[in-house]
C-alpha cells in the first residue's frame, strides 16, 4: 500500500546542540492509525511540526502524501488538518469557530453549515455554540479544536495529544470517529502519553526516546514481543491451607517473580508464563484443590512502553 | 469564485476583532475626546488655534483631524496586536500550518488595520461634521486624506508587528502598548498646536512624531490648505512607513511559530 508518510533518517536539533529528531524513520500507509508514543521531550511534535511543514529538518527525508515537505509546504498544507498540543483559538465564539474554519478552508457555505451542525451535534456542543472560546473549559476548548478540523476535508490528520482533558466518553467518541474517517481513507498520525488510547484505536505504534524510535509493531505485536511480564490468576475453593512451596514444586525459581496466595485466588506472575501454567495446576490437583477460574492477565502497551523506554 | 487566502484572513481578522471592546477602543474614546474634550478646551481657548497657513479656526475644527489620524492610530494597534495575540494563543501557528503562506498572514494584518482606520475615519468625519466643522472636498484633498490614513495605518501596523514579534510576555506587550499609546497620542499635534511657547523638547518630540505628520496632512487637506510643507509631512511618512514596514518583515520572518 502506498505511504502517506515517508520519514527516513530524519534529525532535526535546535540551536546545532540538542537533538530533538535523531536519525528517524518510520512510514505510516494510506488509511492507517499511526501513533507515535513516547516519553515527554522524546521528539513527537517536533517530528509533528516537521511533517506539517511548520519548522525545517536538518537531513533525512521527510515526505507527505509523496511530496518532500521542505519543497511542497503549500501543497501539503492545503491537504491536512492539525490539531495541536496547545489550546489555539480565536476570540469569539464556539459557533463562529466552526464558520471562520470553514470560509478559511474554502468549504462552500451550504456544505459547511450541514458540517457544522453534524459535528456540533457529534461532538456535543450545540450547548456552547454561543459561548466566547475563552469561557470554555480546557477539555471543552480542545473538543471544538479536534471538532472544527473536520469542517474542511483531508487526506491526512496530524494530532498531537488530542485528548488531554476530555472525559472518558468524550475521548471515546472522538477516538470512535476519527476511526470511522480513516475507513474512508483519511490517515492519521497521532501522539498521546495515554498508551489505552494508542491501543485503542492506533494500527501501528512507534515508541520513541531521545529523538529515536526504540521499537515499533501493532499493539499485540509489541506486547508479545515486550510485554513480558503476565498473570496466572487461579480462583479457587478449598479448606485446605496451600501453600507456596505445594504450587512451586517443580517450577523453576528463575521463572517466578511475585506469588501470592489469596482465601480465594492464585495469583502467579513470571516472565515465562507458558513454562509456569501447567506445572501449576499439575501441582494444585496434586494436593486437592479444583481450581474454578483460570486467567492470564496480557501485557499491558504500559508494560511495553516502560520496558521498551528502560531499555 | 475563489477567495484569495490573504482575503480570508482579512475577514477572519474583522469577525474575530469586531467586539464591544474594538468598538470602544476603535470609536467610543475619539468621539469622547472630539465631543468632551474639543468642547472643554473650545470654553478655555476662546482666540481660536492658528493653522499653519496663518488662518485661525475653532478648537473643535482644529482637534477633528486630529482624532482622524488617531484612528489610523488605533487601527495599526488593533492590527500589528494581532500577531501577538494569534502568537498567545496559538493560531499564529494553525494558520501556519494551514492553506496560507507567511505572507498571506501579514496582508491580512496589514489589510484589516487600512479597513478599520478607513471606516473608522469615516466615522469620525461624520461626527466632526455634526459639531459642525467645514471641510474641503476637493479630489487633491481626498487623495492626500486617504494617503495619510493608509500610509499612517501602515506605518503604526508596523510599529505594533514589531513589538508583538519581539515581546517576549503579555505583560511587556501591554505595558510597551500603553507607554507607546499615550507618548505618541498626547506628544503629537492631534490635540495640540505647537506654538513658540511649546517647550523645545516637546516641540522636537511632537515634530517627529508620525502622528504628528499625519494630522498635518489631514488638517492641511481637510480645513486648511495643501501646501509644500503638506508633500514634505507626506514624503517623511511613507519613508518612515517603509522604514517600519523593513524592519518588522524582517523581524517578522524570524518569528518561529513552532518551538
């Protein structure tokens, strides 16, 4: 599948000292959920802010919709939406927001009205529409931020931590609808530091640190490959007292990092669940005890993240 | 019919200005000092205020072109505070990363400052004319009157870019803002004739102050007469415009609207 972005050795520092970008490179499809993740200073909006040609790299290749940002920024500016990590505005109201996005956009008046309406009523805001930007909570302001961007079309939609603010249905239903936009080919690249959200709605995730991607893959991919640490949660009901020793009998110590015996759950947590699981519940119907529930808890993208930025 | 994307900001910048506080600042307070102060100052100067072509008019005659070339005044500061407030609150950088080039930016500025003094001035003449004064309508008059308010808007659009690019916090944006607005306003002839008694420093203040320039050309075409000395107050203004207008294209593209 064609890409929509093409980053290739990309390095960008500030001041020729601090190296923001450190020899980059990734590639996001067309219609594809790319998040970019990464601690805090890691790289991600400056990598944002090169690829929507807001500031210039030092060298690589960095190409948008198959056009070398540093050559094509009016092209490619015509042709995306961004919504930024900071609050941006004008000083009037919700409702003329949506409007001024529409004429400066150039979308025909009929259309952006019906567009304005729909995502109004998507979004929740038809009970602000006549509210001044400024009177708006932070997480209200940044819903008409994401909200207004699709007032004009584009192929691509660059997000940077959309979603610091919202609340749990909120964020949902914005995660919600920039998929179903993606489906209709529209490609997104997309930050965040909540790692539930990146796995939620994000084909593939780039983890970066120090301006370098340390790893990349979907989310399972990542997690398998990462995510070591997992859960053997065993419910149980017996009179019987167990003890440790009686679970551990044949297991490898080195495979065990925490146990612990709870009235009614086994919990077992080990870096090799696969070696542990059977030799545990050999060892339980060897002493008596019916286990009533199995469980293994997956990796989390935190466990991922901490181990990949650790590493 | 496309729009040209410097036009779109053009009317973005007049639907996001126009509120009770533009009006007040664009029109409320120079109709308060034609009416108020004209007025107040026309019971205490009873001989009438000397032109320079040796004429002498009412206070009110002489402070209407005055307040006029305030709003070339107030409509640059409207303006150039744009930048600084697009800077703070991050639409200088959407619309950097929208379908507009840098250039696109700064026209809409600069066109939305000659919009306001424009109408702004149109206003005022209105009201002047209530008081009521004489005006000369004669083509040179009204070509010089529109020079002088475009020119003028132009030079203090400038002025107001290059403070809104180089001031670092709100608070020194404002305070620089308020300093600037009453040394220019109240040390320039808008107000006052300067006359022999008028203290040398005031007087090479006031004379080289722009807006000083642009209330001569106004009153010189508007209730007096044009003269060589109206060209000269003409030719210093668009050289101190372009001067401005320079430096702050220059400070200007130095502006980095990311980190």
């Amino acid at each position: 599948m064609e890409d929509a972005i093409f980053v290739d050795d990309l390095v960008k520092s500030y001041d020729g000292r601090k190296i923001a970008v450190d020899h980059l490179t990734f590639n996001v499809k067309k219609g594809e959920i790319y998040g970019l993740l990464g601690r805090n200073g890691a790289g991600k909006s400056t990598t944002i802010k090169i690829l929507t040609t807001l500031i210039k790299y030092d060298s690589g290749i960095a190409n948008v919709l198959g056009l070398d940002v540093s050559r094509n920024g009016s092209e490619i500016r015509r042709r995306i939406g961004v919504v930024q990590q900071e609050e941006a505005f004008d000083f009037t109201t919700v409702d003329n927001n949506f409007k001024l996005y529409g004429m400066m956009w150039e979308v025909p008046r009929e259309e952006a009205n019906s567009r304005k309406e729909m995502l109004m009523e998507l979004f929740e805001l038809n009970e602000l529409k006549k509210k001044r930007m400024y009177d708006l909570s932070g997480g209200q302001k940044k819903r008409v931020q994401v909200a207004r961007e699709f007032m004009h079309d584009m192929d691509i939609f660059f997000l940077d931590e959309p979603t610091v603010g919202l609340d749990p249905i909120m964020r949902r239903n914005i995660l919600d609808y920039i998929k179903t936009q993606t489906k209709k080919g529209m490609t997104v690249l997309f930050t965040t530091q909540n790692l539930e959200e990146a796995d939620y709605i994000c084909d593939r995730i780039g983890i970066v640190n120090n301006g370098k991607k340390v790893a990349e893959g979907t989310s399972s991919n990542l997690k398998t490959k990462y995510g070591a640490l997992r859960t053997l949660k065993i419910g149980y009901s017996s009179d019987r007292k167990i003890e440790q020793k009686d679970i551990l009998k044949n297991v490898d110590d080195e495979d065990i990092i925490e146990i612990d015996i709870g009235e009614s759950e086994i919990s077992v947590v080990s870096g090799k669940i696969e070696n542990v699981v059977s030799q545990v519940l050999q060892n339980l119907s060897a002493i008596g005890v019916k286990s009533d529930k199995i469980m293994i808890d997956n990796p989390t993208l935190d466990d991922v993240f901490m181990k990949v930025i650790e590493k | 019919m496309r729009i040209p994307a410097f036009m779109r900001l053009t009317i973005r910048n007049i639907i996001v200005n126009i509120d009770i506080g533009t009006l007040i600042f664009m029109l409320g307070l120079p109709t308060l000092y034609l009416f108020v102060m004209g007025f107040m100052f026309q019971g205490i100067v009873t001989t009438g205020v000397p032109l320079s072509s040796g004429s002498t008019v009412s206070y009110t005659t002489f402070l209407a072109p005055g307040i006029i070339a305030l709003e070339s005044f107030t409509a640059g500061n409207i303006g150039g505070g744009m930048l600084w407030s697009d800077r703070r609150w991050g639409m200088f950088e959407r619309i950097m990363v929208g379908p507009f080039r840098r250039i696109d930016y700064l026209l809409g500025i600069i066109t939305v400052s000659i919009i306001f003094a424009l109408v702004g001035s149109l206003i005022m003449l209105g009201f002047a004319l209530l008081i009521p004064i004489s005006v000369v309508v004669t083509p040179e008059s009204i070509l010089l009157s529109i020079f002088a308010i475009v020119v003028g808007t132009m030079l203090f659009s400038s002025l107001f870019l290059i403070i809104s690019g180089l001031s670092k916090s709100m608070q020194a944006y404002n305070t620089i803002t308020i300093v600037l607005f009453f040394m220019l306003d109240f040390a320039s002839t808008a107000f006052y004739p300067i006359t022999k008694n008028t203290p040398l420093w005031l007087r090479t203040l006031s004379g080289s102050n722009p807006l000083s320039f642009i209330a001569n050309i106004l009153r010189d075409s508007l209730i007096s007469s044009i003269s060589s000395s109206t060209f000269f107050y003409a030719g210093i203004l668009l050289i101190v415009m372009l001067v401005l207008l320079g430096i702050s294209l220059r400070i200007y593209k130095s502006i980095r609207s990311g980190i």
